[in-house]
C-alpha cells in the first residue's frame, strides 16, 4: 500500500502547487491563513443556509450576500470566516 499511497500524495501535491499557482499572492495569503486557523480546512461547504464549516445558519441576508458574490470571488461565512462554496 505505501508505494500506491506516496504516489497518490505526490500527485496530490503536485495538483496543489498547480492550483495554488494560480491564485494572486493575496488570495493565496487569505486561503494560508484560514487554513492555518482551522486545521488546515479553509474550505467549507454551503448547504441550504448552513455552513457545513461551523454549522451555523447564514441569515437571509447573509445567504443573499454570499449568493450575489462576483463570479471567481469566494465569499466568507460570517461566523467562522472559512471560504464557502455552494
């Protein structure tokens, strides 16, 4: 198993530098530091009106503000801050 998994975790890593290449200098400094705050889990989903990060519901017009956010900008939960996608 360790050979299949150390390929897999390279290939990993390799798609991560891929990614984070492109992303401008502060947007990649926002995503390091969220991750470093929550356990390297600066991502969360959004479900309905609840962020599968901290599990709390976005109000009305916090779910309008995430939901208007510009193409190509991830908006932030207002409770943990985590990056939402949805």
């Amino acid at each position: 198993y360790a050979p299949a998994l150390n390929a897999e975790a390279a290939a990993l890593r390799a798609k991560r530098a891929d990614a984070a290449a492109a992303l401008s200098a502060s947007d990649l400094a926002a995503y390091e530091h969220a991750r470093s705050q929550f356990g390297g889990v600066a991502v969360a989903r959004l479900e309905g009106r609840t962020c599968q990060g901290c599990h709390l519901d976005l109000s009305p017009g916090e779910l309008d503000a995430v939901k208007r956010a510009p193409a190509g900008e991830l908006p932030e939960c207002p409770q943990c801050n985590r990056f939402l996608v949805h």
